[in-house]
C-alpha cells in the first residue's frame, strides 16, 4: 500500500458518524453511535503507536467493525476480538431467573456471567434471540465482518483474554483495548491486570458500562485506573464509555 492510497482514504465529505451508522445499522449490540465515534476517533490517534487492537466482548462484531475502521484507515494493524462467543446451550438460568454461560473450548471450562448476570428482561428481549438466527454468537460475527469485507482486518480468538495472550507470545503489543466482557468485579480486574502487561507508553485502555449501574466496573476503574499514576489521562468519554491513556514513559514498559 502506498501513502497515496492511505491519504485518498481521508479524502471524503461524508461525515465519519454517518459512516459509523450505515457500518453497524443492521448488527445487534447495545454500543451507543456516540460511544463508537468516540472508540473510533480514539483508535485513530493512536496510529502513530507500535501494537494491535484489542476487543474483549465482541458479540456480534457491532464495535468491533468500527475499531477495524479505525484500523484499516490507519494502515497497518489488526483488531483482535476476543470473546468465549457462547452457544445456545451453554446458557443456563440461574434461580432468580437471569442468565450465566458455562462452556469448554480445547479442553479447558469457562464460565461467563457468574456473579453480574444477565438479567432476565434483557436476556429473553435481547441476548437469547440471536440464537432464533443463529446457533452461536461467533456464526454472527463472522457474518458482520464477512460482509463488510473487514476479514482482513479483524481476527477472531474464542477464549478469554489470557488464552488469547498465550496464544500471541510475549512479543505482543497493544496500542488500544477494548474491555466490554464479563462485568464482574474479578473478571474486569483480570483483564486490567493481564492487558496492561502488553499496553504501550502511550496506549489507551476503554471501558464500556463505566460508571453506571454495574459496580464491579466502577470498582475495578476506581481501584485500578483512577487510581494508578500510571494512568496520566483518565476521562468519562460519553454517558457509559471512560478511556484511560498510559503515560508515555511509563516505568513497567515492555518496548
Ligand atoms: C456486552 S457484550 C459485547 C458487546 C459488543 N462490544 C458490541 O459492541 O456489541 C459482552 C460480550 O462479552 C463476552 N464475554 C463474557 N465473558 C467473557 C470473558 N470472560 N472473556 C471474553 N468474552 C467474554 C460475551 O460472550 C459477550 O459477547
């Protein structure tokens, strides 16, 4: 690819929301447009930035196309999504009637929604209906970026994100992830402390659902970001996307 064709990508009037909006119009999810102009603007500036992309709790690929936008208008890296990508019947309903996973990829179990559970309105109005069209979530991904030609771009792993890291060595690095899977206290704090091992001087952490009603994000950001001198920008983004930037030289660096 040459600059000229990198540059002519930039040569266009129609606005990048409007561009978000006819990418993601027909893709189930619950990522707000302003929430993905945001994720796609802040993608964007870090493309002067050694590393990839990361997604953890991808769906149907509704954010994730958008990152692998941002990727593809930047040239040079991939957006890996990593999601367990549940089956219809890996779901189970708990007594209170929400809903958790449990699942076994090469082996090994995971479990997904154990301690914040899907609650029952949005798993029977929402969650549970992809399976009418598909028998997984990852059928569904695979279509969203299959047919927007990002295929390229977007590599999917099934697993969670430590068999993900495993998966790509030591040598990984990230210049922007993505945390919007199991919103448990535990688990966000598992991937906080797993991603930020990989993240560049200068990469950026997103969060979905922070400072909402889910207490164990809050928490885990409160405790681990907002907290941490390491984290020298640390803003509330739109109502539920909060984005933390690593400082640039920061002690810890892999380089
Ligand atoms: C809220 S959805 C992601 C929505 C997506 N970002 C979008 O824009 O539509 C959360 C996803 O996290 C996944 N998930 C839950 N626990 C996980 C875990 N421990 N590791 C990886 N993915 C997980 C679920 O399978 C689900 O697809």
């Amino acid at each position: 690819m040459t600059n000229v064709h990198v540059m002519a990508r930039y040569r266009t009037t129609i606005p990048m929301i409007v561009q978000i909006e006819g990418l993601v119009q027909d893709v189930p999810g619950w990522t707000p447009i302003d929430e993905l102009y945001s994720l796609y603007t802040i993608a964007s500036v870090t493309d002067n930035l050694a590393g990839d992309i990361v997604e953890v709790g991808s769906w149907c690929g509704r954010s994730a196309v958008v990152l692998g936008l941002a990727a593809r208008n930047g040239g040079v890296s991939k957006v890996h999504c990593v999601d367990l990508f549940p089956e219809k019947n890996d779901w189970r309903q708990n007594p209170d009637g929400s809903y958790s996973f449990e699942l076994i990829i090469d082996g090994k179990r995971y479990v997904g929604y154990q301690v914040q559970t899907v609650w029952k309105d949005a798993f029977e109005s929402q969650t549970g209906k992809i399976y009418e069209r598909y028998n997984g979530v990852l059928d569904c991904f695979t279509e969203t970026v299959v047919g927007r030609g990002m295929q390229d771009v977007i590599v999917a792993h099934r697993g969670d994100l430590e068999s993900f890291l495993t998966a790509v060595g030591p040598y990984f690095r990230c210049r922007l992830a993505f945390l919007d899977g199991d919103h448990g206290y535990d688990a966000v704090c598992n991937d906080i402390r797993l991603i930020d091992q990989y993240l560049v001087p200068g990469g950026w952490l997103c969060f979905d659902d922070a400072f909402t009603s889910y207490e164990g994000v809050n928490r885990a950001l409160r405790e681990l970001i907002l907290q941490n001198p390491e984290y020298d920008f640390c803003q509330q983004m739109t109502r539920k996307l909060f984005v933390a930037r690593k400082k640039a030289a920061a002690r810890g660096e892999k380089s």
